[in-house]
C-alpha cells in the first residue's frame, strides 16, 4: 500500500529549521539537520523546498504572518510601532533572521527603478494603508512616511537588541522613539490638512 502524504510535514520542517537557527544561526541551518530535527529524511523536505534559500523564504514568509497578525491586533498606528519593537524583543533571532535574509523577499528588479516596496513587504503595505485610513489619500502617498517610521522603529530595535544604548536609558530611549513617531504623525498630519486646503479653493463668498 503507497505511503499516505505527511500533510503536516511542512510545518514540521518550518519548525525545525526555526529551532536550528535559534540555536545555532546559519551556519545550523543545514537541509541535512532540518531533516533530522523534523524527523524526516532529506529527500522530503527537497520535495517540499527545492533548496535552503526556499526553505528560508518559507521561514521569511512565517515570520511575515506573525507580524501582520499582531498589526491586526493593534488599532492605531502608535500601537502598530509599539507592537512591532515588542515583537523584537520577545524573539531577537527571528528579527536576525529577517533583516540577515529579508532580501530573499524581494522581487527581481525591474528595469530603470526599482519595484515597489509594498510588492515584497505586504506588512509595509499595511501600514501605508493604515496611514491613508489616518491622513487621506492613497496608500501609495504615504510610503515616505512609511519608510521613516520603519527606520525609526528599526533604529529604536537595533539600539536595544546590540545594547548600545548605555544601561538604564532604555524605557528613555523607547519613550523617545514613541514621541518620534507621534511626531511624525502629526507633522504629516498637518500637511496633508494644508495640502487638502489648497485643493478645496477658496472660501465662498
């Protein structure tokens, strides 16, 4: 009787390869060991994956869901950065993972300028929708402020995972990147009141 497909195998293989970088980075994450570790042999998980860089894209991809499932979460925009350091926080080798691989997300470039970034980062799509909800206009408008906001929150992260930040500063350091952010907001804010100010005309008379 043919042996019955595994549906979980997967996942399996997902975790496994998660629990090796955990432990050992790169250099641990082997098609050979993440077999081993899932239980299974190596010729299974190439059925699944064709090479380690496709299994470190369905670890990307993994890691994609968890971040858009705790924006959902979060209702303002302050909440969504707030949420995306604690995120950080609680699992530094998965942030590692993310931004040591993260290019493997991106899509070939295209010719003249590059693709845009929403197109590899469906998380920064989320977040310039969330800011047209806020300030008006399109998504596609407020992918500068997107930008700013994520290197800000990148920079805020980064600063506290490397503990740069000398001992003790660092609830001052996440109090002054959350008044960065509010900032931010508020500067593009008024703006965009300016801007819709200047579309409407003037007053009638």
């Amino acid at each position: 009787m043919p042996r019955q497909p595994d549906p979980d195998l997967e996942d399996r293989i997902l975790k496994a390869a998660q629990a090796l970088w955990r432990r050992g980075g790169d250099k641990a994450l082997t098609l050979r060991a993440v077999a081993r570790a899932a239980g299974t042999n190596t010729p299974a998980v190439y059925r699944r994956f064709k090479d380690r860089r496709d299994l470190v894209r369905g670890l990307l991809l993994r890691i994609v869901s968890r971040i858009r499932r705790t924006f959902d979460a979060n209702e303002t925009i302050e909440e969504i950065a707030e949420s995306y350091v604690n995120l950080a926080l609680q699992d530094p080798h998965e942030y590692e993972l993310f931004y040591a691989h993260g290019h493997e997300l991106s899509p070939p470039k295209g010719r003249g300028h590059p693709r845009p970034i929403r197109e590899s980062r469906p998380n920064f799509a989320f977040v310039e929708a969330q800011l047209a909800k806020r300030l008006g206009g399109s998504a596609e408008d407020h992918t500068h402020l997107a930008l700013a906001l994520w290197a800000l929150m990148h920079g805020n992260t980064m600063l506290l995972l490397s503990k740069s930040i000398p001992a003790g500063h660092e609830e001052e350091l996440r109090s002054a990147c959350r008044s960065a952010v509010v900032a931010l907001l508020e500067g593009a804010g008024r703006f965009s009141a300016k801007s819709d100010g200047k579309r409407a005309g003037p007053p009638r008379k």
